[in-house]
C-alpha cells in the first residue's frame, strides 16, 4: 500500500496496513511483556489443542478387570 505525501507515493508502515493491524497495539509494550504474551498465548494454543484432541480421540475403555 501506499502513503500519499504531498506529491510523493512512499510505501506505507508495515503496521499501518490492514493485514498487520494487530502488531500496532502491541508497539507500545517492552520485549520482556511481548515475549511473556507470546509463551502465554502459546500455552492457551496447545492447552487447547490437547483438549481437542483428547476430545476427538476418547481413550479406549477395557471390560475386563484389571489383574494383579
């Protein structure tokens, strides 16, 4: 995309454009906060995933007893 400026086209910020609209709300956080966002979100992705999985895929149930 690009930026009209007076009478010049200059490309427009990676984070001005639609595609890339998330990363703007993130500029103004530190590296540190990034990064614990990044490993929260991703534990809330595989917690689900398993979920689903275990879901989809239900143990399978023995009728007999178990011998000791």
């Amino acid at each position: 995309m690009l930026l009209v400026v007076g009478k010049e086209l200059k490309p427009r910020p990676a984070c001005r454009m639609l595609i890339f609209r998330y990363i703007e709300g993130m500029n103004w956080l530190t590296k540190q906060e990034q990064f614990i966002i990044c490993i929260v979100v991703g534990l809330l992705v595989t917690g689900l995933s398993v979920k689903y999985y275990r879901a989809a895929h239900p143990a399978t149930t023995s009728s007999q007893p178990v011998k000791n």
